[in-house]
C-alpha cells in the first residue's frame, strides 16, 4: 500500500519559516518524481514545486521562487518543502504527490497524493 504522508505544518507569523516533510512507502522511492501542491479554501489546488526522481531539477511556481526550496533525501524516502519568508497568502493546505512522470504544474491527475497538512500565515 502506498503511503504519502505529510509533516511540519502549524500555524505561523508572517516572515517566518517552515520545513514540510513528505515519508513515503510502498514505492520505489527513486523512481518517481515529486511535488508539492497547495490548496487554499475556495481555490483550486495549485502547483507549489517539484523535483525529479534524481533530485537535479526542480521547478518552482511563481508566487514562491526565490522563498521556497524543495530537496529529497532518496536513501530516507523523504521530500521536503523549507519555507522562507512565508506570506498569508501561503495559507493552505499543503500536499505532496509522486508520479512516474513529470511534474511540471500542467496537470493535479497525479498517481499518488498526502492527506495534507495545514500551514496557516497571520499577518
């Protein structure tokens, strides 16, 4: 059975940082890709970063680059979102997903998604 499971949300103050964590099992861990989405309330899940399965390219939205950085650790089946600076508006909740193929933000149809976890920003 495949398990994603994600860590390291809470609430927080605008300009902090977090480290989300994503331990995944029941797959080979190298050879999918991963990503991390968010979902706000009333907004549609969106695409947050990715790395491929060899940790050598990664992709970042917009609204985060130069703030985010995503890193896997492919001998510990982990994939980790570090956080700088957050916004309010990085409010939601958070979701790591793994599929064989690209992530690239054009598509959410991915193989296998977390259940979540919630970072909260108050200004």
């Amino acid at each position: 059975q495949v398990q994603l499971v994600e860590s390291g949300g809470g609430p927080v103050q605008a300009g902090d940082s977090l480290r989300l964590s994503c331990t995944v099992s029941g797959l080979t861990f190298r050879d999918y890709a991963m990503g991390w989405f968010r979902q706000a309330p009333g907004k549609p899940r969106e695409f947050v970063a990715s790395i491929s399965w060899s940790g050598v390219t990664a992709l970042y939205a917009d609204s985060v680059k130069g703030r985010f950085f995503c890193y896997r650790e492919n001998s510990m089946n982990t994939f980790h979102l570090s956080m700088t600076n957050l916004k309010p508006d990085d409010t939601a909740v958070y979701y790591c997903a793994a599929d064989q193929r690209c992530i690239t933000g054009a598509r959410v149809d991915l193989e296998y998604w977390g259940q979540g976890t919630q970072v909260t920003v108050s200004s």
